[in-house]
C-alpha cells in the first residue's frame, strides 16, 4: 500500500477535510431541521429551542475539547506506527466523553428549567425549552463518545464513514421531526418536545452505526482496544491539556452567546427568537472551519509523528488559506441573500426584519471564526 506521505499535500487535505466538513454539516443540520419544523408553531417555540441551542454549544464545546486533544494523540501515533498508542487513546477518548456526558446529563436534566431561567427564557419559553433541553441531555453521554467516535476513526485516515453515518442519521432526523412535532400518521403531537426526541433517536441510530463499525465491522480490532476503556486519570489528563486549547475558543464565543442571549431576552421573544436563528445558522460556518481544521491536525500530527515537520508546516498553510477564501464565500452569500435565508424559518415580518438584520452584520466575522 502506498503510504499517505508519498501523496500530495493538498489532495491529502482535501480528502480529509470535505468529508468532514459534510459530517459536521450534518450534524448541524440536526439543530437546523429542528428550527426550520419549529418554527411552524410559533416565536416562543423558536425562542425556546434557541435557547437550547446555546447550552448545547457548550456541551458540544466540551466533546470538541475532547475530540481536539485525541486527534492530536492519534494522529501522531498513527504517524509512528504505534498502532496500540492509537487504540489506547481513542479508548480513552470514548471513555472520558461517557465520563463527560454523565455528569452533563446529571446537571441540565433536574436544572433544565432554572438553565433556561439564566440565559433569559421567561414564561412559557422556560416550559419549551427545559423540556427539550432535558430531552436532549438524556443522550449527553452517546453524543459526546460519538463525537469521540468520528474524531478516532479520522485520525485513523477515514473521514468517510463519519459521514455516512450522520447523512443516515439526519434522514432519520428530518423524516421523524414532522410525524413527532405536527403529529402525522396517527403519532401523539409532541410539538417541540416531538424535535428533540426525533433528534435524540437520530443521535443514537448514529452511534450505533459507528459502535458497530468500530467493534464489529471495517474498523474491527483497528480503532479501539476494548481493554482499555477503563479510566486512566493520567490518560484523560493528557486529552483534557491538549484539548482545552483548541475548545477554549468555541467557549468563550457560547460564554458570549450566552450573555448576548441574556441581554436580547430583554427586547421580547421576537428579538430573541430572531438572534436564536441567526445563531444556528452561525453554526453552519464552522463547517468548514472544523474540516479543513481536522484535516490540519490530522495531517500536523502524523507528519510531525514521521519526523516531517515540513511537511507540517505546508499543511498548516494549505488549510488556512482554504479557510479564508471558504469564510469569504459564505461572508457574501449570507450578506446578499439575508432575506432569503431567514425567511425559511419564519415570514413573521418583525423576525424577519431583526433576523435580515443581524445575519448581515453578522456575515462580516464570519472570516474570524
């Protein structure tokens, strides 16, 4: 077999960063769907979800931590040839995110309402949104060892299968979100609590499609090493201080959303539900930021693992510029086509007219992110 660094930077890069950038695409696309079927019932079920929406960033924030330092650890033990450092590390890594996702769960699931309560919800959207809010954090676990999953199984050269299991688990998303919320073909009309459970259900059907691949499929005995799933403080240390890094800046911009989420409630759910759908569509920039960002760590890691610190340094270069001119396309399109964009989610004109405008201020640091 050829080996990965006889190949050409760029088409190394690529191969890596578009599949992956699809695969977070997708799983965007879960909170979108969401927002997209919510927003038939009305400014608080929106104002509700997007409130949500920004205590999942955190805890998305916090797999992404996760995910950072093991891909860094994987990368360069694949770059080595230490196939077992791999399997230690990516065990390790699903572990820590079990660990992680419990203590997430045992949090926002009793909290949920007073959650909502601090980041502004008031009345009815305190009702919405902790209950969807609980929903979701029922599988806090799954979602953060699937994050785990997809990270272990790209530093291992394989951003395909990733893919394919959030393309699956996104049908399983959009075709279930209108039977639950709406109530179609006889199913119980859950309204917004019908999103999260269509979103929880396409979370697990998700994982259960990377479990298999890795325990039992293509992946079998490459990814994992079932042995040593058990905790290792000193392990988990050294995810945690390569990770916080890389996550420290997707959490002070939700500390951020935070606060301006808290000082937007004061305008009414209007203004609020108008900033929560510009926030989800802000999501869809880190797109392309996480792909071509995991095929740079992927990449610096398994050069800089084969003693190629050149060859490093051309890929750190090749991804940043690619990022740049991918931001500037969406900084246009979001800017000329604001109208269009926000009158998917709502044509109430007073959303529409605070969402046009903010998603085009807003456009101008999409390059900055």
């Amino acid at each position: 077999m050829t080996s990965i660094y006889d190949k050409k930077i760029s088409k190394q890069i690529f191969s890596l960063a578009f599949p992956t950038w699809i695969a977070f695409l997708s799983k965007d696309l879960l909170g979108i769907a969401d927002m997209l079927f919510v927003s038939r019932l009305g400014a608080k079920s929106i104002a509700a979800v997007s409130l949500s929406g920004i205590i999942l960033g955190i805890i998305f924030m916090m797999g992404h931590g996760i995910s950072s330092g093991t891909v860094a650890l994987v990368s360069q033990a694949v770059g080595r040839k230490d196939k077992e450092g791999s399997k230690l590390y990516a065990s390790q890594s699903i572990s820590l995110s079990f660990i992680t996702g419990l203590v997430i769960s045992i949090i926002c699931i009793p909290f949920s309402d007073h959650i909502i309560s601090a980041v502004g919800g008031k009345g009815e959207v305190i009702t919405l949104g902790s209950s969807y809010l609980s929903i979701i954090a029922l599988v806090a676990p799954v979602l953060l060892m699937l994050v785990s999953m997809e990270t272990s199984i790209r530093g291992n050269n394989d951003a395909k299968t990733p893919f394919k299991s959030m393309l699956i688990a996104n049908v399983v998303n959009i075709v279930l979100d209108p039977i639950l919320i709406y109530g179609w073909f006889g199913f119980p009309e859950f309204g917004v609590n019908g999103s999260a459970i269509a979103t929880m259900i396409a979370i697990i059907v998700a994982f259960c499609i990377l479990t298999y691949s890795i325990l039992i499929g293509k992946h079998k005995n490459n990814i994992v090493n079932s042995k040593e799933f058990i905790p290792k403080p000193l392990i988990f240390k050294k995810i945690f201080n390569i990770g916080i890094f890389s996550s420290g800046k997707m959490f002070i911009m939700n500390i951020f959303g935070l606060f301006f989420m808290r000082l937007v409630s004061s305008f009414g759910t209007v203004a609020l539900a108008a900033f929560g759908i510009g926030l989800r569509l802000r999501i869809m920039i880190f797109g392309p930021s996480m792909g071509f960002g995991v095929a740079s760590s992927v990449l610096t890691g398994q050069f800089i693992g084969a003693k190629r610190p050149d060859k490093a340094k051309t890929a750190i270069i090749q991804t940043t510029f690619s990022i740049i001119i991918i931001c500037l396309i969406f900084n246009f399109l979001f800017f000329f086509f604001a109208r269009d964009i926000i009158s998917w989610f709502s044509s109430e004109p007073d959303i529409l007219k605070a969402g046009i405008t903010f998603l085009r201020w807003f456009s101008f640091s999409f390059i900055f992110l």
